[in-house]
C-alpha cells in the first residue's frame, strides 16, 4: 500500500516536472520574448484590440520611426501627453512656405473692410444713441475700438488654403483666452435666424432651424463670436427615442470639437470656447433687437430667461435661463465675414434624411460611393478623402447632423472643408452610432497622413481620451466632457481603425490607404520620369520619414506627401526628387523596417 503511495507520487510528479519544462517554461518564454523587444518594428503594441494582421505590417510598412516605440516611451511616463502629442514629428511638420493665393486674406484688403464696418457701426450707433435721447430711453453705450493687432484680427489673417491656423499659431490660443474676457457691446441674431424673420414652418420639424437660441455677439474691439446656451447638464444622455434633428445643441460638444479637431490636427473648426455670459448684462441690456428683448421674462424663481423667437418653439417652457443672469454657454469666433471671404455651403453627399421616415439612398445602396467618385468635385483632388475625414470625426463625436458642409470659395475644389456646427455630437456615450462612417466604410478609402495620427493616437502613451482630457481642462468651463464620453472616443477611435483593417483586407493597402491622392489617382495619369520639386520637408533624420509638399511639374499642385526616407536623404531636401525614386526609396524602407 505504502510502496502504491509511492509510485503514484513518483509518477505525478514525474508529470508535473515534464510539463513545466516542456509546456510551462517554453510558453513562459514565447510570453517574454513577444512583450520583449526582439522586434524592433514601431507600432508594435497591442494597444489595437483586433488588429493584428492589419495595423503592425501596415504601420511597419510606414514609417520606422524610433520615437513611435514604446521603448522610447514607456506608458507610465509622467507629463503631459498633450505636450508629448504635439512635440510629436508627426505634429511638427515644416509647412511649406505660402505661395500667392494660398492665404484667404490679404492685410491690406482685411484692414480696408474692417476700418468700412467700424466707420459704419460709429454712424450707426450714434443715429442709435440720438434716436434714444429723443425717446427718452437710456442705453448702455460700450465704448469700442477696433485694434488690428486683436487676436481675431490675426486668426482671420492666419487662414489659409491648407487650414483655419497654423500649429504654432500664438494667436489663435491668444484669441481663445481673449474670448473669455472681452467685453460685449451688442447681442443679436444671427445671419440665418435674421432670414426666418420669426416665420417658422411648423410643418417641417427640423428646417428652417430657428429654434436653437443661437445668437452672435459683438465685443469691444470688433470681434465676433457666436454663442450657443447650455441646454442640456453633461451628465444627460439624449434619450433613445429622440431624433438627432431635434436634439438639443450642446455648448460643450461645440467646446469640444474644437479641442478635438486640433488634438486630430485637422484644424478645420474655428476655435471655441465656454464662458459664463450675463444674459441680463451682456444680452438683454445691449441689444438693439427688439425682437430679441421681446422673448426675454423672469421667471418664477427670479431667473433671468429668453426663449427662441421661432413660433413653433415659442413657448417658454422652451426657453433657457440664467442663475439668476449667468448661463454657460459655447463662443465660436466668426470667420471673415461672407462679403470679404465667400463660402460655399455644399449639401454632404452622404445627407440623412430629416423627416420620420425618410431614407436617403446612401442608406440602402452598398455601391453608392462608386457612383459619387463619378461626380465631380468628387471624381478628382483631395474632396472626397476630406468627406471621409469629416465623416471620421463626426463618427468619434457621434455627430448625425452634418447636413451641409461649407468650403471657401477662393480655395476652390482643392481647398479644406469647415467643420463648423458641432453642437450635436456628444449626445451619447453608451451608443456608437456607425452609420455615420458610412462614406469611410463604403468607399474604403482614407488619408495615410489622417490615418497615421488615428494610429498615434490609439497609443497608450498618446491616448485620445487622455490627450483630450488634458485639452478640455483648458477650458474655462472644465469639465467639458464626462468621463463616459472621453472613454467612447478610444473605443470609437478602435471601430474606425478595424474599419480600415477590413478595407485593407478585402482591397490592399494600396488601394485604401491614400498617400494624400499621389500614390492611387494621380500616379498613373504622370509620365514614367515626372519629377516634383520639393517645396519644404521637414526630415528627421533619426525618425526616418518626413512629409514633404510637392510641386509637380505636370499639373503644378501641391500635394502632401508622407514617405519614409532614410536618414542619408535630409540633405537631398531641396534637391527635385524623382517621384518613382521617392517611390522606390519608399519600398526599400518598408522592406528593411521589421
Ligand atoms: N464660427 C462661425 N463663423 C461664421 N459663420 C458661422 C460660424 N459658425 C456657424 N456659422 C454659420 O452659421 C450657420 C448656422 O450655424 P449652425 O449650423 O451652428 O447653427 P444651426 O442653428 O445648427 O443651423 P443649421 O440647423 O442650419 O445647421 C452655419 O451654417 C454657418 O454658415
Ligand atoms: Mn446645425
């Protein structure tokens, strides 16, 4: 019995000692060596849930950049991941120096139309003050000045074919910060709410959209911004039966797509900000709008309110107050007027339908892109790569609301889309709405510069919820976000990723990842030997890949190029480059770099 004892202990432990050292200590070693770094291959984490097979070799195959290891920065790193973002190469990216033309304003022709309408608001304004005496009325009389050195005189002339400013723009941080304490001198409607004149058709639920209790206001020294109230707490989800287009605006989501088009590097949203705003003080009392001064009434509790002027929303139990005068609200700046710099407003492609029941053919036609890329502008240039840009970021935001989109007209076909009008993102964190990436996931195309940043940014040591965490605390009005928000645009940011990978799969990256149009439409239409002159690159030697502007001698445009080139090249950066060399070089890097 004793010696049966015996043999059973002898044989499981015979057992036991085989697996550990056949099964235990090999796997313990494949698990060391795969969290190890035997692969220097950057982007190689597993930071991408799912992604295997798509981002590692797609990622490799781009750049061999040492600062995108994690070796070179481990996730607990302390400091700011805001500050790491943008000291990031891939955010410091020489811009090419501004040819004629590429600047939306000239200073010359800025000053002449500003000096007209500050000569104008002086004659109106004392016609105002006569009429009142007369009438025995007493208004409040700010003084104003206009100062061609003010922040927002600098980002109107900061504008140019490429972006709304430029990443090292001091004005445009300057302008959010002078936003927040600048003096109002007039409250009124804006532009679009003026051409209701309090007509609302109540047939139609959503258009004309009068009712959202925007206004724009007028600061002491000329600038203009346009201020959206709170009407919803952060911590409010939009409930499941609302239609997004009569969802509420929300002051911080306009906050925050602001933050976020910058943390993306789109720089396509004029730049926003939260402020308390005396509704008594800095509206009632300075408008000239009777219209305006007539929706306003005390409520019950003493609280200063006003309410839209559209009919069908003229009902005070629609109105938004003040505690008792002081409401949070979103301040976008105005972009130059229409007069001195026109825009075109274009109806998105990929429009929803804003009645109950409608369905627009997008919705029901897997194939519609094939017959968009056929129309132009879409059939050529960057148009329908910044349609899936936008569609990207309304995705992340969970915006459903981007009916139109608008484009300045001297940029013409080639120039960026605004991304203005982002008050109904946010409305809920627990859903992602992917209809909305539906011109990405239907034309399965995508910028590489675009992508590299979504890439960057699904890192740990870059994380967007993080990185955005850290913008939005710059805000006056912090928090802007709660926490289930920020959490839904990494998980977001994933679906987005993974909507690639599928694409990549089924079509080759080749074909999907867009070198900003050099490398799938424009390549072949050149001759074999075309050459580009490098207008700027910004090299890093050590990162190996830079992006450079081009200048193409056949069709002379720009163009944004991201290749990877070695080190030994940073010298040749003036020199024209061989767009098959560039090319080649391109593949002998992806060859070498896992
Ligand atoms: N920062 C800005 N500078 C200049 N114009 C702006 C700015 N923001 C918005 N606008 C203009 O005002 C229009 C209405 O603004 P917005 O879309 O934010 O309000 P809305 O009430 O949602 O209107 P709609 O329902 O038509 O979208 C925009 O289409 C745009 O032309
Ligand atoms: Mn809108």
């Amino acid at each position: 019995m004793r010696r049966d004892r015996l043999v059973i202990a002898a044989t499981l432990t015979a057992i036991f000692s085989a697996d550990l050292y056949f099964v235990l200590i090999p796997k313990l070693r494949t698990f060391r060596n795969a969290s190890g770094h035997l692969c220097s291959c950057p982007f190689n984490d597993s930071t991408l849930p799912g992604t295997q097979g798509l981002v590692q070799p797609m990622l490799a195959n781009w750049t061999s950049a040492p600062s995108l290891q994690s070796a070179t920065y481990p996730e607990e790193e302390s400091g700011s991941k805001l500050e790491r973002l943008f000291a990031h190469p891939l955010y410091n990216i020489q811009a090419p120096a501004l040819e004629a033309g590429e600047k939306l304003l000239e200073v010359g022709q800025l000053m002449d139309y500003y000096e007209k309408k500050v000569l104008r608001w002086e004659r109106h304004m004392k016609l105002y003050s006569e009429a009142a005496a007369l009438s025995n009325v007493t208004i409040t009389a700010h003084e104003a000045l206009f100062d061609p050195d003010a922040s927002w005189v600098k980002f109107h002339l900061g504008i140019t074919r490429y972006a709304l400013y430029s990443r090292e723009d001091p004005s445009v941080q300057r302008l959010v910060h002078d936003i927040t304490a600048m003096k109002v001198i007039n409250a009124d409607y804006t532009q679009d709410e003026k051409a209701l004149k309090g007509a609302c058709d109540c047939s139609e639920v959503v258009k004309p959209s009068g009712h959202h209790l925007k206004l724009s206001l007028k600061m002491h020294n000329f600038a203009k911004v346009m201020f959206k109230p709170m009407r919803q707490q952060r911590h409010e989800e939009t409930p499941e039966d609302v239609f997004y287009f009569v969802d509420f605006q929300r002051h911080n989501a306009e906050i925050a797509a602001f933050h976020l088009d910058r943390v993306l590097d789109f720089r396509r949203v004029p730049p926003v900000v939260g402020r308390l705003v005396n509704v008594t003080a800095e509206i009632l009392q300075v408008t000239q709008n009777e219209d305006l001064r007539a929706v306003f009434f005390t409520s019950p509790a003493n609280n200063t309110c006003f309410f839209a002027k559209c009919l069908y929303m003229c009902k005070t139990e629609y109105a938004v107050c003040g505690g008792p005068d002081l409401l949070e609200g979103s301040l976008s700046a105005y972009l130059p007027g229409l007069s001195i710099a026109p825009r075109v407003s274009i109806p998105n492609p990929w429009i929803r339908s804003y009645s109950f029941s409608g369905r627009e053919e997008w919705e029901g036609n897997p194939f519609y892109c094939d017959t968009i890329k056929q129309i132009h502008p879409y059939n050529t240039g960057n148009r329908l790569l910044n349609i899936i840009d936008m569609a990207i970021f309304d995705f992340l935001i969970g915006n459903m609301d981007r009916h139109h989109y608008e484009v300045f007209n001297k940029f013409g076909d080639e120039g960026f889309l605004l991304h203005l009008d982002n008050a109904r993102g946010f409305g809920k964190h627990s859903q992602d709405e992917l209809s909305i990436l539906a011109p990405l996931t239907q034309c399965c195309m995508i910028k590489r510069s675009t992508l590299v940043r979504l890439q960057l940014l699904s890192r740990p040591q870059y994380r967007l919820s993080d990185v955005l965490r850290e913008s939005l605390e710059l805000d006056p009005l912090r928090p802007i976000l709660t926490p289930p928000h920020l959490q839904a645009l990494d998980r977001r940011l994933h679906t987005v990723l993974r909507a690639v990978q599928r694409c990549v799969r089924r079509l080759g990256q080749e074909q999907v990842v867009t070198t900003d149009f050099i490398s799938s439409t424009l390549r072949p239409q050149l001759p074999q030997q075309t050459t580009a002159q490098i207008k700027a690159a910004s090299f890093h030697g050590e990162h190996e890949y830079g992006v450079m502007s081009i200048k193409n001698n056949h069709t002379r445009r720009n163009f944004v190029l991201l290749v990877t080139l070695g080190a030994s090249n940073s010298e040749n950066s003036t020199e024209p480059v061989d767009l098959s060399d560039i090319n080649e070089r391109h593949v002998a890097s992806q060859a070498k770099a896992c």
